[in-house]
C-alpha cells in the first residue's frame, strides 16, 4: 500500500508518523509556539529529527469555536514555511480548507493537500484532481469549526462517516484522480461528542471497508483529556496510547505533535510483531 503525492511514493506498510507543524498564535495546544517563519522552520527540523516521516503545516486552527483567518492572513504565514521545509527531504502537507491556499502551495511544488473539508470548497476538487500527483487526505467534519461543537447529531456516527468518506472519494474518482493519491480519515473531535469520537474509535475498523488508507489525528484531542482526566499539556501519553489504537485498528498515518514518542512507541510495536500488514 503506497500514498501517491506530487515528489514522493510514500510506502505505507509500515505506519507513517506526520508531524504537526502551526503557524499560528492559536492552535489549541501549541499556538504562538512557531507563529513565526523561522520558528516554524526550526520547529519542522525538530521533528524530523524525531523521526517525522511527513511534515503538515497549517495556517489556521480549526479548534471548536474559532473565527476563520483571512486568506491574506493564511497565504503569508505558510508560504514561506512551505517554500523552505520543501528542501528538508520530507514530503510536506498543506492543511487548508481555501482552494487558494491549496493552489498557492501546489504551485510551490507542495505534495499533499490535507483538507479538513475533504474539498468542498468551489473549485477545490476540480484543482487537486487536476494536479498530475499530488497526494490528499479527505477528513469528514460536520458543520464547520466555528458551531461544529454546539450540537452534533449522529443517527449513526461509523456509518454516516464512513458514507461521507465513500462519497468524497468517489467524486475524486469521477474527476479521473487514482486511488494511490487518496487517504481519508474519521476527523476525531470535528463536530463529534465525546460519546460519537469514542464509538467511532471503537468502530474505526469499518472505515477500512472504503479500502484506502486511514489517517488519524487525536493528538492531545479533548476526548483523550475527559478519558484520562487530564490536562491540555499533560496527554502525550493518552496521545501516544491512541495513536498506537489507531494503528492497530488500521490507520496507517497519524497526524501527531509528539513525534519521538508516537516514533519510538511505534517501534517497539512493529519488534513486538504488530507491524506486519
Ligand atoms: N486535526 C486538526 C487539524 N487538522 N487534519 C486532519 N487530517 N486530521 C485531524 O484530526 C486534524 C487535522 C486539529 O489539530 P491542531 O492542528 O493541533 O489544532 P488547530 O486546529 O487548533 O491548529
């Protein structure tokens, strides 16, 4: 199994730790850190060193409740972050929901499109399924960032995301866009209880019925804080714990801050033989 994108063939037997890298002062849990370029370049040779095998920077946080960021905005804090971590011999992803955005740090040469939005935005389909390589992932999210906490409803949370992953990843299908190019991934903690994100963790293995690969991002998510009773700064080891989860349930990416220790807790997993496909 392999995730096609615009420079790399990225082989995904073994589980793909992605670094997060935000360019923001207000991530939930690491904004202002690298709000800056040189910060977050910095921040970007942090994490290979750690073992990143894929860098995702964003522009933007999507926490619960927040008000969308200029595209103006968005465009100067990640271009020149994105210009420079292309030559750290990584693949490099764009986590954006603004076509814009997208077109912008394609044109860089960029290899993957992360969409919160699983490209519902005009035009966004139509320009990543007319790119010759790139990679995306597609993440289900109900309603958008600003009121997807208020309120959400499931019938049935597994199936209605597994329908909407299904849905997207035919339309890029239709567009001509092969297989090998697309992930997808559940969306913990977007416009999901506490009660939807631990059903559909539980019930993570139907996603995998879509046959492409899983990403997942819990990564010091707040379902992992009411699980634990713990903290914001104070659930690496929930995160690490979940990532190994979602691995064992089929994930084969995930979208992490704690890169040395979701790396090194998933090298003891494959020497104790859970690595095998
Ligand atoms: N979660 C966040 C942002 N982007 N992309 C994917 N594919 N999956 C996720 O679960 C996901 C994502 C939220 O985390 P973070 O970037 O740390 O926070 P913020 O949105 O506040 O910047």
């Amino acid at each position: 199994m392999h995730w096609q994108t615009t420079r790399y063939r990225i082989d995904l037997t073994t589980p793909r730790v992605m670094g997060i890298v935000n360019v923001t002062p207000d991530s939930f849990s690491d904004g202002g850190r690298h709000s800056n370029t040189s910060a977050a370049l910095a921040h970007c040779e942090r994490l290979i060193a750690a073992g990143a095998d894929i860098l995702d920077i964003g522009g933007e946080s999507t926490r619960p409740g927040v008000d969308p960021v200029l595209l103006d905005d968005e465009l100067a804090r990640v271009l020149p972050v994105l210009r420079d971590a292309m030559s750290l011999g990584v693949p490099v992803s764009i986590d954006t929901y603004k076509t814009e955005v997208m077109r912008a740090a394609l044109d860089l040469g960029c290899d993957i499109v992360n969409d919160i939005n699983a490209l519902r935005a005009d035009g966004a389909e139509a320009l990543v399924a007319a790119h010759p390589s790139c990679g995306v992932c597609l993440m289900h999210m109900q309603n958008e960032p600003k009121t997807m906490q208020l309120d959400p409803r499931y019938a049935d949370v597994a199936r209605e995301v597994r329908e909407f992953l299904a849905e997207r990843a035919q339309a890029l299908r239709t567009r001509g866009m092969a297989d090998d190019r697309i992930v997808l991934d559940p969306g913990y903690g977007f416009g999901k209880n506490h009660a939807h994100n631990l059903e559909l963790f539980v019930r993570q293995d139907e996603l995998r019925a879509l046959g492409l690969p899983l990403l997942v991002g819990w990564s010091r998510k707040g379902t992992l804080g009411k699980v634990t009773g713990r903290e914001l700064g104070d659930r690496v080891v929930a995160s690490v714990a979940a990532a190994l989860a979602a691995v064992q349930r089929g994930a084969r990416i995930v979208r992490v801050h704690d890169v040395a220790e979701t790396a090194d807790a998933l090298k003891v997993w494959r020497a104790a033989g859970l690595g095998s496909p």
